[in-house]
C-alpha cells in the first residue's frame, strides 16, 4: 500500500489526523494535510483507507500493490 495526498484539494477538515495520525498531520499555518509516510506502518492499513473514504476533499488516495 502506498499513500498520496494531493495539499491543494485539502480543504483542512482533519479527520485524516483524528483517523490515522500515525500517517497524516496538519501544517500549524493552513490546517493542510501532511503525509509522515506514504507506505502505513504495519495495521494502519485499515484506517488510512478509512482516513481516504471520510475525506470530504478526496483528497487522499490509496494505491494497493
């Protein structure tokens, strides 16, 4: 699994960060996404998809393989 984000459809909601903070964090000025690591560390896998599914930007996106 790898993790992209796209910082300009981010709207700064931040339930990436409520949902998987192991892998996203916020910019302190604009409240944009920050990916820590774009491959989850082992059993994150699940809320980083879930972390893309609640993003009401879409702006995260998960690509298996």
């Amino acid at each position: 699994m790898k993790v992209e984000v796209d910082q300009h459809a981010c709207v700064g909601s931040g339930q990436c960060l409520l949902t998987a903070p192991d892998v996203f964090d916020q910019r302190d000025s604009d409240a944009v996404v920050e990916l820590l690591t774009d491959t989850p560390p082992d059993g994150q896998e699940q809320a980083v998809r879930n972390a893309a599914r609640g993003c009401p930007a879409s702006a995260i996106t998960v690509v298996d393989g």
